[in-house]
C-alpha cells in the first residue's frame, strides 16, 4: 500500500480474476474521508473521467457523519487501468462487476468493513451503484443497505449505447488515432481525443440548456468556444484513448442481469432488498427518466425521486450548485 501527497491511496490486490477469465495483479486506488465516523461506511465510485479528489462526495453534507471511501473504478486512469498497466486486459473485455468485485476486496480485507450504510454512484458510478445491490445487496441482512443511483440505470438502453457509439466512432475514425497505430510513436490522437468531446458535448445537458446559453456559466465564451476551445485546455487531451474506449465498451455492456435475475435486469432488481434511492435528471439524455420511473417498479424498497434540472446529465455530478444541495438534502433524508 502506498499514498500521494492528495491523500489518495494504493492498494495492490494479488492474482485478481477478472470476468473474461484472466488472473493479474491490480491497483485500486482510494481516498478516505472521516475515516473514524462512527455510524457506518459509505462508498462512492468514480464516474466515466472521474477523478477522486473531484468527485462530489457529500463529506462536508449527508455523509458528513460517515466514513466515506471514494474509490477509482478499474479502466478510468487511477486504479489499474490500459493506460498505466501494459497487461491490462486486451479486447475492452472490462465489466462492471470486475469493479465491484475488487471494491470488495478492498473494503472487506484491506479497510476491514463489515457492512456499507450506503453505495453512492453517478453515472457509470450510478451503474455500479446498481451492480453492488444486486451483487450484495440482497438477503436478510445484505452488505449493502443503500444504494444511491444518480443518473444510472440497471441496464443500459438501446438509445444510450446508440450515442456511445458516436464520441467511439469519431476518435476510432481520427486520422491521428489511425486504426490504433498511434501507439507506435506514443503520440496521442489528439484531434481524435476533441473529436470524441465534441461528440460527448452535445449529449451532456438539455436543449434548454443550450437555449439560455449555459455553457457560459462553465467558462466558455461561445457555443463555438464550447464545442472548439482552445487547443490544450480541453480535459479531453489528457485522457488516455484506451481508456475511454475500455470505459465506453463497460458503458455499453452494463446489465445487472448479467450477474442476477438469470440475465434479466428487472428480475435482477426484484432480488435487492437494499433500500435503493433512484435520481435520474428530469432532462439526462444519457439515462433517461423513464428507464429509472420503470426500473423502480421492480424495486422491493425503491424510490423514485428525479432530479429537477435543465443541466441534463451534468446536473447528477454537481456541474451546478443548485442541483448539488437538492441531492445533498435527498440523500440526507434516505440515511436516516
């Protein structure tokens, strides 16, 4: 075990399996909060180009009683991932509950956890949310009592993988990723990287959004500074294309059913006896509010309380203020 100078932790976890069948060590990389909380453990994963000390956390609110481990997700560049471990799993051959299961590992052997008061997800996070309550989330007295979905679902859609297949097609197309030839000169496809957030951006927010010319509110001057910043200022260049692409393919494959419900996602959500507090935005057009007013039917302790924005997606990660303290007070509400 190691820790940086941000507070963030690694542990090693020998001979891990993975779901595709291979056995490798792996990183996972952690950050605790409150670590000597007395009323319970709460866990929050990392979202898709996450990072811990960014992700919204609830530490100086809800959980502010709580211990919370904010843990990276397999894929995404801090744990074990393409970009820093050479042996990472070829093929985009990652599933969400080889995250689940070395999560585990870490709170149950390393941190010693007996139980979670909570699993708290946003987006691919919101996923995961799901996949640790119907992984432990079942039972008489399950190891998960909460989950915490924010933007999630239990099963992606067919119209969310149609759009992951936009942002993947034009940075696989890039001239500069060339077919995945960029690795020999060990030089990022940059213009792939942009063309794969100009894809992304559209789908972050609302329409609404666009119409009262929010991007604003994040910095950009124009809709055109927005979808073209400047070269080098874009977060986009600094992520790894292997790891977006490993990340998109998880996206795609997400489905609880494939770990209970004999393959059926709502037979799936019908198992958990976790309490399972559902928070799509009203306008996401990733996770759509429907799928997660559906998902909740099938739910034995579900609630479905939506989350009341024209910041679409972004709104579940705290992209505005507002939204931020509504899902702070929700979640506050839940744990008791």
């Amino acid at each position: 075990m190691s820790i940086d100078n941000t507070g963030v932790e690694y542990l090693v976890i020998k001979d891990f399996h993975f779901a595709e069948g291979i056995k490798k060590d792996v990183k996972v990389a952690y950050r605790s909060f409150h670590p000597s909380a007395t009323k319970g453990t709460v866990l929050i994963p990392t979202c898709f180009g996450g990072r811990i000390n960014t992700t919204l956390n609830f530490t100086n609110g809800a959980l502010k009683d709580y211990h919370v481990v904010v843990v990276a997700m397999l894929g995404n560049g801090e744990s074990s991932s393409p970009s820093n471990d050479d042996e990472f799993p070829a093929g985009y051959s990652l599933r969400y509950q080889d995250c689940i299961n070395a999560q585990h590992a870490l709170l149950t052997e390393h941190l010693k956890v007996k139980s979670l008061e909570a699993v708290i997800g946003f987006s691919m996070a919101g996923q995961q949310a799901y996949y640790w309550a119907a992984m432990h989330g079942s039972g008489n007295s399950p190891f998960v009592k909460r989950a915490v979905v924010i933007c999630g679902s239990a099963k992606t859609s067919g119209h969310n993988y149609a759009f992951l297949e936009g942002p993947t097609s034009a940075l696989i197309a890039s001239h500069d990723y060339a077919q995945g030839q960029y690795k020999q000169n060990g030089v990022k496809p940059a213009e792939g990287l942009r063309a794969f957030g100009r894809a992304y951006a559209a789908w972050l927010t609302s329409a609404e959004w666009f119409r009262q010319e929010l991007w604003k509110k994040l910095g950009a001057k124009s809709l055109q500074e927005w979808l073209h910043p400047p070269i080098g200022t874009t977060s986009w260049e600094t992520w790894d294309p292997e790891d977006l692409l490993t990340l998109a393919r998880m996206w795609q494959a997400g489905d609880i059913g494939g770990v209970a419900g004999n393959g059926d996602h709502r037979e799936a959500l019908s198992q958990i006896t976790a309490k399972v507090l559902v928070m799509p935005c009203m306008t996401d057009q990733y996770f759509s509010v429907d799928d997660g007013e559906n998902e909740v039917k099938h739910l034995a302790n579900g609630t479905f309380d939506p989350i009341p924005s024209i910041w679409g997606h972004i709104a579940g990660g705290g992209a505005n203020p507002q939204d931020a303290t509504w899902m702070d007070t929700k979640i506050a509400a839940f744990m008791i």
